[in-house]
C-alpha cells in the first residue's frame, strides 16, 4: 500500500520536488552521454589512448568529428606514434586531413624515416598527398617520359645527320621528405628529362650512335642533375624504346630548293618585267626621235628659201641637189628586196 501522506507531504514541498526534478535531469544526461561517447571512451580507455568525456564534449561543441579524432588517436598510439587530441583537433580544424597524416606518420615511423607531427601537417595543409609521398620514399614508383595519357607518346629528336629519333623514357623517383613543400611536381620531372633526351640526340654526330649505345642517353641525362628543386630524388633514367622516324635533313633540304627556285623565277620574272619595260622605252624614245627628224626635215624648205632669196643658192646648185636626191632614191631601191620577199 502507498504512504498517501507522504506523497502529499512531498508534493507540499518545493525543495524536494526540485531536488527530484535535478536528479531525473542528471540521470537523462548521464544516460546521453554514455550513448553518445560511451563507445568512443570505452574503446580509447581499452586500447590505452584514453581520452576524457570532456574532451569528447568540447570536440562536439568546437565542431569536430569525435571518431574520426579518437580513431586516429588510436591507431597513432597502437602503431607506437603518440599524438594528443589537441593536436590532431588543430590540424581538423585547419582542414587537414587527419587520417591521411596518421597513416603516414605510422609508415615513416616503421621504414625509418625521420617526419614530425609538423612537417607531415604542414605538406598535408600545402595540398600535397603526405601518406603518397611517404609510400614514394619507401617505394620508389616510375614515371613515363613523356607522359603518354598528355601530349605525344613520344620524345622526338634530329640528331646532326638529319635523321629523326623517337625515344621513350622511364624514371625511376623517390619522394625527398624534406623538398616536398615547395618543390616541382612530376610534371617538372618529365619536361627535364624530355630536354635532356632532345639535347643529348640532338648533340649526336650520327642517329647510329644514339641506336648502339642509348644508355649514352640515360648516362648524360642523369648527370644533368635534374632533380634539383624538385620534391623527388631521381634514382634511374631507362631509355625504354628509340625508333627511327623521318629523315627531316631531307626535307629541310627539299624544302629549300625549292624556296630557292620559287626565288630564282620571281628573279627571272622581275628582269623579264623590267626588259619589257626597257623595251617600251627604246620604242618611245625611237618614235621620239623620228618626230624630231621630220622636224629638222620640215626646216630644209624653210632654210633653201632663205638661202635664196639671200643670194646663198643658185638654181644650178639646186637641180644639183634634186639630181643627187633622185639618184640616191633609185639606189636605195635597187637595194631594197622585192616585196614578195619581205611578206615571206
């Protein structure tokens, strides 16, 4: 049986009913807490990484993603790496990723490699792929030359003789720790290695030098030192393939001639211009001159009358002059050829 008086008594009282209220409230929070963090805590506490529930609540507040935070704590800690949950909350934060680090802070830590907390945030933060270059460093990856998924499929050059060589590379590189923030991407890489290749064919006497001995290539590329300011270190240059291609001193030559023979007639067409031109002067200058003849011709009657109205011409010696006239007219006849022949 219910105590009815005391039911009545307590809900007389305002204190206890409070009391009561603040203890229901306390047990409800409890109860959320542990369904909340209870896993995440337990898990930390069992596997030793412990974490409190007051930082599992001040992550919630800051907007952090408790497990991913606490599982990386974890497995920080289980793989020998001791990282605090301040510090891969500041990284989240930051918007780093935070897994990617740990995963690679545990590979350098088992192939001995020396990477801080900060050095691996940092080249994380400066958009690089940490946990790539890591694995890069431990197992070094080859790079095609020239990259066949951009561009062409191969490095074409024209060694001294005219004769065009297509080569294919392969690059053996392995991640520098220290340069990857700041230094040139594979793209730098292949762009040197592709000059390298077009200068050491290009510097060849013959194609059939480079065909006998293209590890000649690899020797001069590699000694050019063209991993310098890049984050990779170049352990090996293969020359994978060398093709003969055109005969490209051939058609340089072919092409010349024949700029030079569209020159030449442009020449010959000029001087053709300018006799024509030259021509059509002659042939002025001739009728120009037959116009001042008949001119000169016109003041032989004007100078005859002058002559005799002055005394200076006597009829005797201007029948003698009309005979002579005559005279020479019937001899350049005599010499003319017959019209028939002239029409012929």
């Amino acid at each position: 049986m219910f105590d009815i008086t005391g039911i009545g008594l307590a809900a007389g009282n305002p204190i206890k009913i409070g009391g009561i209220i603040v203890a229901f409230l306390a047990i409800l929070v409890f109860l959320f807490l542990v369904l909340k963090y209870g896993g995440l805590w337990l898990q930390a506490r069992l596997t030793g990484a412990r974490v409190s529930f007051a930082e599992l609540i001040g992550m919630t507040l800051r907007k952090v993603n408790t497990r991913t935070i606490v599982i990386s704590r974890i497995t920080a800690y289980r793989a020998g790496v001791e990282l605090s949950t301040r510090d891969l909350e500041s990284h989240y934060l930051a918007g780093g990723r935070v897994p990617n680090v740990v995963q690679a802070l545990i590979a350098a830590n088992r192939a001995n490699i020396e990477l801080s907390f900060q050095t691996a945030t940092a080249i994380d933060l400066a958009g690089r792929d940490i946990l790539d270059a890591v694995q890069t460093s431990v197992n070094p990856k080859v790079i095609d030359c020239p990259d066949p998924n951009k561009g062409r499929p191969t490095v074409d050059a024209v060694a001294q003789d005219g004769i065009q060589l297509q080569a294919k590379a392969r690059v053996t590189v392995r991640a520098n720790i220290e340069r990857l923030i700041g230094g040139a991407t594979e793209e730098t890489i292949i762009a040197r290695v592709g000059e390298g290749i077009v200068t050491t064919i290009g510097s060849s006497i013959s194609h059939k030098s480079v065909l006998e001995n293209p590890d000649n290539i690899s020797k001069s590329v590699l000694a050019k030192g063209l991993d310098a300011g890049t984050a990779f270190e170049i352990l090996s240059i293969d020359i994978a393939d060398v093709d003969v291609g055109e005969n490209i001193g051939a058609k340089l030559q072919k092409a010349q001639a024949e700029a030079d023979l569209k020159r030449a007639q442009a020449e010959a067409e000029k001087r053709k211009a300018m006799a024509v031109a030259r021509e059509q002067e002659m042939k002025a200058l001739v009728q120009e001159n037959r116009a001042a003849v008949v001119l000169a011709e016109a003041e032989v009657p004007k100078a005859m009358a002058e002559a005799f109205r002055k005394g200076n011409l006597g009829i005797m010696d201007y029948y003698r002059m009309k005979n002579i006239q005559a005279d020479t007219a019937m001899r350049d006849s005599i010499a003319e050829p017959p019209r028939d022949e002239k029409t012929q």
